[in-house]
C-alpha cells in the first residue's frame, strides 16, 4: 500500500488517505509494521526530503532484512506542505489506523507540531530534517527523537568558522518561521560573543518567497562583510544564486549558508558554489561505510544523492527496528517503550557509524565543516566537498543542562 503525495493534498485529503489504512491487526502473529514518511514532496525542502527520504526507508528495511525476520513492513508517504495544521493532521489520522513510526518532517513548525501529536497518541517519531532545538529543549517528549543535526550544531560549526575567518559584520536574511528565526538568533549569539556585531536582518515571508533581491541590496548598503542565509532548501539555493547575479561575493563580502545540504551545491553548481563553508553530519564520500550505503541506495534514487537528513531517515529506521526487534511488536505500540529502548542501545550504521542517543532524544553524531570544491576539483559525480574540521558528538550539540527538556533529571 502507497499512499502518494496527490492523495494527502490537505487535511481532507489526509483523513481520507489514512482511513484507507487497514485497522490495527493482531500484530505479534505476524509482524506488521507499518512507517509513514510525512515530508515535503512538492515545494521548498522537496530536494533534501521527499522521494530520497522513502528511498533511504526502503534501504534500511532491505539492510535490516526485514522480510527474512518475517516482518511485514509497509511504507507509505504524505505531503504537510510546509503547513503546521496539514502534518498534524495527517500524524493524527496515521497512529490513529495503525502507524507505529513516523519519520523525516523537513520544517521546524511542523516538526513541532507534529512532536505534540506523538505525545498525545504515544507513537514513535523520529524527526531528520528539522533544525528547532526545542525538538529536545522545552517542547522535548518521550515518543520523539531528534535526528541528523540542529540550529545550535550549525551555529557553532558554520557560524563559528566564519567569525574565525575574520566575518565580524554579519547581516542575516532570515526564513520568517521557527527555524529561521532560531537558527539566526543562535548564530548571532555566536558572532557577538566572538566580537562582532550584526549590522542588519529582514524577515521575509515563508515559504512563497522566490525573489531576494530587495534583501540582498539592504545587505550591500548596511556594509556587511557577512551574508547570513538563515534558510534552507530551494531558498538558500536561490539566495546564493541571486547573491552571485548581484556581485555580492565580488565586492567583498561572504556568503554563511547556515544550513546547505549536498543537493543544494548540485542545484547551485560549483562554478557559483565553489568556496562556502557548511556544516553536515553526513556525506556520501566521507569514507567506505557512507560511499558502500550511497551504492546501495542509490538505484532507488538516481537522479538525487543523499545527504545528512535523507540518511537520517535510514539510521532512524535501522535503529527503530533493531529496538522493535528487541522489545516485540506488541510492545512497539508503545512509542515511549520504543524510545527507551532506541536510547538503552547504542547505534550503527554505514551512513553515520557508532553514535548513541541522549536522555532528551538528542542522536549524537559528529559533525563536519566542509569547504566546497573548484570545478577542476571535482573528480567524480557529486564529489563537491573537502573536509576542513570535525567536531565530536558530545560537543556539537547543545549541553542537557541548558536546553530546559522536562525529561532531563536535575
């Protein structure tokens, strides 16, 4: 059973999609499962979600050996289109017909969102691809986990190596929502507390912005020597391409994409890309164990390598049912017993190796500042990156005492 983004258009359309769902079986006899995708698969965050996400599902399903265990797994996807009430709904109607795990959710507001309504129904949820720190600080529960990387990880990592590098005028162009917003307030705590200062910052409306242009002449005449691109996905990629048209790098200033996925400096080429600094916490050719998992995954995903939110979803998955196989799949109605157990065990896979998961649902993984290549650089298809500076898990990532999670003990 599919159910495709066309027929989960709208809350209505949702509730329809998962009332086709087949209601709850007896599960223990044969092992179903079933995993919803909710993500975006038709508008700005389709490129670093969507259809590469459901492909790296489907890997780990295939890795984990899913169907030589005697599971009987279904995947099916929806589309939130970036629309709070839309993913929420579509959450509800899916644990309410039988979904023991929902993963990916590119957008902070909806990840959010949809991290209430994992409470409410105790199910799993596994978030990949938003950057809220409040995913484990304030708004952190027992049913969620947070995946793959966030807006303090990226501050101190990208933020930081461009004040390092001399950027103490910073003007931020900021996606009008809660990872934007986020993710330009920590970074411009991170340059003030190095010694800069940021001399301007517009909001612009999210996610019917395609033009930048006024923005990018408020950042030329404010004197900055920074640009800060407090956005993502198809947005950053045309920030930067319309940043290169006005000769923003020419004249001396540098451009902080905050958050910049792979697909995105395929989408900008290198000739225009070559140079920025960003930070992931997976790349395809970081070493044999992520170069074997693109091989793999890739026949179901040609035309789209993955990067750290897409191989997020297969780590997220792996690591769900190596728990699910511990605890049972009657148990595994249980999203908080889930989650205990995903937190008790360590974790390992070729995307991201051994990492472990926190008290508050934090995935502890490395992270890696990379610089992008010259085009005379690039040896092979999607070979965009060089390695600059690792940070450790247990540094890369914001401390428990200060996040304010409520299932953090004292």
């Amino acid at each position: 059973m599919k159910i495709t983004r066309r027929s989960v258009l709208g809350t209505a359309a949702a509730a329809a999609a998962a009332g086709a769902l087949p209601s709850q079986p007896a599960r223990a006899a044969n092992k179903k499962l079933t995993i919803g995708v909710c993500s975006d698969f038709s508008g700005p965050y389709s490129d670093i979600g969507g259809e590469t996400s459901v492909a790296c599902v489907r890997q780990a399903l295939q890795d984990f050996g899913a169907a030589n265990k005697g599971y009987d797994i279904t995947v099916i996807q929806g589309d939130h289109q970036n629309k709070p009430d839309v993913g929420a709904g579509l959450a509800r109607q899916w644990f309410d017909n039988g979904v023991d795990l929902l993963i990916d959710v590119p957008n902070s507001a909806v990840a959010l969102a949809i991290a209430g309504v994992a409470a409410e129904k105790n199910k799993t949820y596994i978030n990949s691809n938003a950057g809220t720190t409040l995913l484990t600080g304030a708004k952190c529960n027992a049913q969620t986990i947070h995946w793959t990387y966030d807006t303090y990880m990226l501050a101190h990592s990208t933020g930081g190596a461009m004040v390092a590098a001399g950027g103490k005028k910073w003007f931020f162009i900021t996606a009008n929502y809660a990872f934007g917003q986020l993710l330009r307030d920590q970074t411009s705590a991170v340059v003030k507390a190095a010694g800069g200062t940021v001399v301007g910052d517009v909001d612009y409306p999210f996610p019917q912005t395609t033009d930048f242009s006024s923005y990018l002449v408020q950042a030329q005449s404010a004197g900055a020597n920074v640009l800060g691109l407090a956005n993502a996905g198809k947005d950053t990629v045309n920030s930067i391409k319309q940043a290169h048209q006005f000769g923003i790098t020419q004249s001396g200033m540098t451009i902080a994409g905050l958050l910049i996925f792979l697909n995105d400096i395929h989408g900008i080429g290198l000739e225009t890309a070559q140079g920025l600094v960003l930070t992931e916490s997976f790349y395809w050719n970081l070493n044999e164990r992520t170069r074997a998992f693109t091989k793999r995954v890739l026949p179901k995903t040609p035309a789209n390598y993955p990067s750290m939110g897409h191989a997020g979803c297969y780590s997220g998955t792996m690591h769900f049912l190596k728990a699910v196989d511990k605890i049972g799949v009657d148990a595994a109605a249980s999203g908080a017993a889930v989650v205990t157990q995903m937190k008790s065990m360590p974790t390992d896979d070729d995307a991201f190796g051994h990492c472990s998961i926190r008290e508050d649902g934090r995935f502890m993984c490395p992270s890696f500042l990379f610089r992008v290549k010259k085009p005379g650089q690039s040896s092979i298809p999607w070979d965009y990156y060089d390695l600059v500076h690792t940070t450790p898990a247990d540094q890369t990532f914001q401390p428990m005492a200060t996040e304010g999670c409520p299932l953090v003990k004292a």
